[in-house]
C-alpha cells in the first residue's frame, strides 16, 4: 500500500504577483518564438497562461536554435514585471527572465502544415477543420472556445441558482421528437433505435417531477444540406418550466439567462473579446413580433414579398434583424405566434386563434438561435392533436403517460450552443463554433 | 410590436421569510393529501419546494374530496410557522393556512398505476423504469436524481476553478477508441460511423490546446449482458491534463474533486440526505494499491486465489474494498498498475516495468468508478505500439496527427455519474441513477 498526500496545490493557478522578483519554474508548449542576435522571446502556453519569457544570451547557455514553436520545455527563470502590448499574451504585466530550459517532447514534424503563430490563421475552412489538433493552437482560435465554454457553463450556472434542476435525458430514443426525415438510425442490438433531434419528450416529462429542469447536451440532425447554419450533431442548451403567466414566461427567462451570460463573459473573457475585437451584445429590451407582423414589416420597408410563406427565409430573418436593430436598437428579436401547421404536435395553439402557436424564435445578428414554446398539458388534447394529423398514437406510448399522470402549463426552449457562439463571435460558419463540426461530408478528426 | 418587461422575478425563488405571516399564492402539484373530518393537509410541489398547506373546512369553501394527487393547483393562503417532521417536506419550519383552491390540471387515470404517496415506492425495478413520468415523482427518486444533478454541476465547477476548460467533443465518431466488438454502428448518410465509446481521442487532442480539459457527456457501449453494474448509455465525467509529476497527480487531481463535490452535497442536499438516510463518503487519504498487491491480499485475506487473472473480478473488487475499510478506514482505494495487456493502446506502460502501465482504476464501495492514466505522447511510440498491436494505423491519422504536431505528457480519466450516484446512494442496480436508462431491452421510455 501506498498513501498519497492530498495537494489542493496541484489544482492551483500560479498567483504570479507572489513570485515577483523571485524564481519561477514553468512547463508549457511553445506558442510563439522569436530568436534574435541577443538571445529571443519564447511565448509559453498552458492552462492558466500565455507567458512571455526572455532568454538573454548572458543568462541562458541554452542553443535557442534547437527550439520550435510546439515542443513543450520547462523553463526556470526570474519573474519580472513588463508592460506587453501583444493581446494574445496574458498576463501581460508580467514576463520571465531566463535561465534554464529543458525539452520535455518535440513535435515529429518540421516545419508544421500551418502557422499558428501569425495573428491572423491563414487557412481555409477545411484546412481549419482537416487540421483540428493544430490549428485549434491559434490564439484566435482557443479564443473562440474558451467563450464558448463559458456560455455552456454560465447558462447552468444560472438556471441552478434559480431553482432548475439539471438533467441527462437518452441519446438513442425510440422515435423521434421533431418529425420529418432528418433523423440518423441505429443498429440496436437487433432493433431499430434512432438518436435524439432534441430532448423534447424528455424534458417534458422531467417538468412533472421537478417543475424546472435543463439539459446540456448533444443533438443530431441527419441534415443533408451543407450550409453555414447547420451541423449534424451540435450542442442543444434546453430548458422546461412550468409556466404561471403563460408563453412569455418562457421569453422572460430566456432574456434573464442571456443577460447573465454576457455578463459573465465580460468578467470572464476580457482577454478572448479584445483580442477577437468583438463587442458584446446588450439586451436592455425585449422586442417581440407576431410572425404575421414580420412579412409585412420586410415588404413594406424592404419591398420584398414574403407574405405567403407559412416560416421565415433566412433573407427575411436578416432583413428584420436590420429593421430591429435600426428601428428599436436591439441586436435581439423575438418572432411569436409561428403558424400551427409549422409547428410539431406537441406545440400549444393560441385559443384566440388556433392557427397561430403560443411559440416563439430568437432572431440574433439575423440568424435564429432559440426555438421554444408553450406545450400542450392535456393527455385528451394530445390524443386529438395527433389523431388529426395522423400519428401513431400507440407508439408514443410511453411518453403520452406523462400526461395521463397529470402535468401543469409547461413551456421551454432549445437555445444552439454554436450558433450563438458564432454569433457572438462574428464567424462566418457555424463549423468555426464547433470543435470538430460534423456534417454530410465529415466524420473525422 | 410589443414590448415584455425584463423581470428577475420570473427567475426568483420564493423567500418565504418575507412571507411570514402574510398573505401568498402558490402554485404546485398535490405530492400528498390527507383529507380529514376538520378539512385536510395538501403537501404542493413544485421546483423550490414541497410545502405542506393546512385546509381548515372553516377557512376554504372548496370541496376538498375533489383534489386528487399529481394535479396541479393554485392556492392562496396565510404563510405561518410550523415544526414539520416529515423528511419529505422542506422547508419544515412554514406552512400555507389556505383560504382559496383553484385546480389548473388534472391526471386523465384515477387511481394512478402506482402510489407516489407512500414513504417508500413500492415497485419493481421494471415498474420504476416503466412508470418513469410517474414514479420518479416519489420524494425519494426525486432525491436521487437532485443529487446526480449536484454531482455534475459541481465537478465541472470545481474544475473550471482550476483552469481545466470545458470541451464538447463529437458522439458521432469514425472509429471506436476503446476497442472491443462493444460499439453501436450509425448509418451516416450511407457511410458507416459510430457512437463514442468515450471522448478519449477528442480529450488528448484537445490538451495540446487548453493544457487542462474537462467534459460531461453521453458515452454509448454495446455491451450484450444486462448486469446491475452497467448502463449502454451513461454520463461519464472525463478530464485530461498536462502532467508534471507524473500519473500520480490525476490520482490527487481526482481526489480534490471528490472532496469537493462531497463539500458542495453536504451543503445543497441536506435534506435529500436525510430523506434517503444516506451517509456521504469521506475522503481523508489516499491509499493505492497496485494491481499485483490485491491479487495476493485477497488471496491471503480471503482464500480466494484470482492470481493468475490480468483483470479484477467483480468479487475481487468488492473484498479489497471491504479489506481496505477496515485495514485503512477508507471507502476509496485506487488501484494502479494495471497490465499492459489489459489496457488500451494508447496506456503509457511503466518504463521501470513494460508489463505494467501508469494507470489505475478508482474502487468505491465495492465498484469501480473510474479507469484513468497517463497516455502515450509521443507520435513514434503510437505507431510503434500500434504496429506491434497489428492495428490499421492509417484509419488512425486524423487522430494520431495531434501527436505529430507535439504534446505534451498527459493523462486523465473517466468517472461514471451513474456509478457514482448509486454508490453515494446505495442502490443496488445502477439502473436506479439513470433517469431512463437504456440496456440491451429497453428502449423507452
């Protein structure tokens, strides 16, 4: 047997004001090197930091010639405080003074396919995506995904404090929650199993046991089309409540999550938004059109005539995002009431008019990033809904006992991960939102 | 055009302090109604709470034998204290005096399947599962499932603490990275491709990126025998990270976040602790055996002679764990060094001992936990190991290119949530902390 002392200090960042003027010891992998007559500048990347180092000639008997930008070294050398403009670098008031270096591993090829140390990663997007474990390297692009982790966390974050419950909800499903085509199939031990569009059923049924619960997880869309808006599996931030007011409930807590993001990516992000040169959004107000106000809005300011069309193009969305913006300064709009006959079954009519749904869509920077909706509660109203448009009500089964049990005015969305990531980000694809983006042509890395 | 107030209240939790002694309106499911000759108690549930109201016949005109369990119900009512005693109920120190009753839904099956009322749920283990929407709704299931959701809230923010970032990796994968027949086949638009076994490739990539990754995620196995111990679907809690004394520090790394998460359980499930009369772990040392060291403790211990095994048998796991509780007083013991021929090929062996890797798997109460290690990360000892395992490198290339382009000592681990959560727990079949868990015959719920 053998008893390991308990270290809270490997978890530990490096405080580097408590090394001021003292030796430090650093491992990390070469971001960027810049060998001069003098001796050079060595970039040094980990989890906590990008570090400038100086190794002075006078300080370090080191060959700086045998150094390449993704080896990973171990360097000692005395902590000293520097003004650095380079925004990929932090922390930037800090900078180490040389002495020793060691090579702990060397890439096996030289020179690498891209160049990850310019400022800008000049590649196309599938290069980009072909060369992942590289290129992700790019300050620009761990940028990206470090704000994106922060919106995945902060939207649970949030949703915890006030009183949701998280929960995991099946993968591989019986049937499908969102109808149409685009659903993958599995070989199931025999049987036909498919994998989940969304976690709709589940979170439904979930209400009825905790009132208010959320979901983070994968999705996948068997999308033939290959567009910059779609990827076949992508990350579905849900949550499902029970409603006291009705639908704008739902629009409410969506606003109040968002705000708290972008609040938290400020604090969190300072680094990744400066050096992306964004500007975060604001949400001071919540702007809503009827979905039948939005083709009359795009006609009669924009001339063009959607007006019989039962779901908005994307052209559209992007005209009435331009309007929202320069009519009522706001980079958000919600669309209401979408048609009926557009909705999935499960989405409740408005019984002022029961061609129109109790839903609603999030318009960001002119692409959608939000479904959601109140649902039907009733298991009679469910029972006529599908009836009339021909489902098997048999093989719902065991998601329609939900409502046999009783359920409450329940409601929620699915907010995409990437899109907004994108969205934020000002990408041009939502591949560039994702890690390792899968679509009709990509399975690999 | 209309405008919603932005409202944090929607989001708020009801501090019933500030409503002691005043009027308050509620709404909930009935969890529990006892109606008597003076009027009744309603027990209202919902996402904050599971409060017990008092209907006094002389203060409420509703017809109280109309209420039925799991409807929904608004009342309103005088909030004044109380001394509750039922573990079921929180808070225990209010009470609602109720002057109105409005019924907003109702279950469409009376009686239900099953009671949800009674102190334990009385049903088999494929009632539970199949009664999912109802049963889960019992005081204790829900218990279960708050719990699970502490878990992994609080692994990931422990590490986020830390400066682990999380990742999101594909579940929809080209290859298997476990190995073994154990893996669900996809149609993937006329291509073959599979769902993830673990995030295992995707997490070392992505170390050469952020130095210290973490994620939360479905994992899919195709395991044929239905056992109490395994899932074909479940969460598994994974990390990565640079190394810097070697494997050992994933081992104390793990250690602080079980400490951790046992913290944050004490202070957010009190009262789901005491409802399920669970006592939680503790974790005040680190003891490590290695793999060659059990075979021969349970052998001298137990008679029990498994030395000529290469793995642990599930019996062998439970008598170590029962030797090390009372030889150490603990209920953790980390197994390392395991054989080279058991673990996958990626397992960096022992350079003191080829036939031994840096590895080890985590035993709590009697199960493993967790399989972690440190991992190959040099690019010729891939090919080398591969090659000698007559495996098709090249179908390995998108993959092994991270390790060409340099990485850094690593190493990481996977902890399963289920596992977890039924051995804090102490259920007797994992199936138990799946929400709706999938086997080799069960597909629904």
């Amino acid at each position: 047997m053998k008893e390991l002392k308990i270290n809270p200090e490997i978890s530990s960042y490096i405080d580097f004001s408590s090394y001021e003027g003292k030796e430090i010891e650093l491992t990390g992998m070469i971001q960027n090197l810049r060998i001069l007559a003098w001796g050079g500048f060595l970039i040094l990347r980990t989890a906590n930091y990008i570090i400038q180092t100086v190794c002075d000639k006078n300080n370090v008997s080191f060959p700086l010639e045998t150094l390449t930008v993704e080896q990973t070294v171990k360097i000692k050398g005395l902590l000293q405080k520097a003004t650095i403009k380079d925004k990929s670098i932090y922390p930037r008031d800090y900078e180490v003074q040389v002495r020793e270096i060691e090579i702990i591993s060397s890439p096996s090829v030289n020179p690498l396919p891209v160049d990850t140390t310019k400022k800008e990663l000049n590649a196309g997007l599938d290069t980009k995506l072909d060369l992942r474990p590289l290129t992700l390297r790019h300050a620009k692009q761990r940028a990206i995904f470090k704000i994106s982790s922060v919106i995945y966390n902060e939207f649970g974050n949030y949703l915890t404090k006030v009183g949701f419950t998280r929960i995991c909800s099946p993968k591989i499903v019986f049937s499908g929650a969102e109808g149409g085509a685009n659903i993958f199939k599995i070989d199931y031990f025999k049987r036909n199993a498919y994998l989940a569009q969304s976690p709709q059923f589940y979170k439904q049924m979930m209400v009825g046991v905790f009132g208010r619960v959320f979901e983070e997880a994968p999705v996948f869309r068997a999308e033939e089309h290959d567009t910059s808006r779609h990827l076949n599996e992508y990350i579905s931030l849900d949550f499902e409540m029970m409603l006291q007011n009705g639908f704008e409930d739902l629009i409410v807590m969506e606003t109040n999550v968002l705000r708290h993001i972008f609040d938290e990516l400020k604090k969190q992000c300072q680094n990744e938004i400066e050096l992306l040169e964004i500007e975060l959004p604001s949400l001071e107000k919540i702007v809503c059109l009827k979905f039948s106000e939005v083709h009359e809005i795009v006609f009669n300011n924009f001339k063009k005539d959607f007006r019989s069309e039962k779901d908005l193009a994307p052209e559209e969305e992007r005209l009435i995002c331009e309007y929202a913006k320069k009519e009522w300064g706001t980079e958000f709009v919600f669309i209401t009431h979408y048609p009926t006959e557009k909705r999935p079954f499960y989405a409740m009519s408005d019984s002022a008019n029961p061609a129109e749904t109790l839903s609603f869509d999030l318009l960001f920077r002119g692409i959608e990033i939000t479904t959601g909706g109140q649902r039907l509660n009733k298991y009679e109203d469910y029972i006529a809904k599908m009836t009339k448009l021909g489902m098997n009500v048999d093989s719902f089964n065991s998601y329609l006992q939900a409502f046999k049990f009783g359920m409450p005015p329940h409601g929620g969305l699915g907010l995409g991960l990437e899109r907004l990531t994108a969205q934020i980000c000002k990408l041009s694809n939502v591949k560039e939102a994702s890690l390792f983006p899968r679509d009709i042509n990509r399975l690999e890395p």
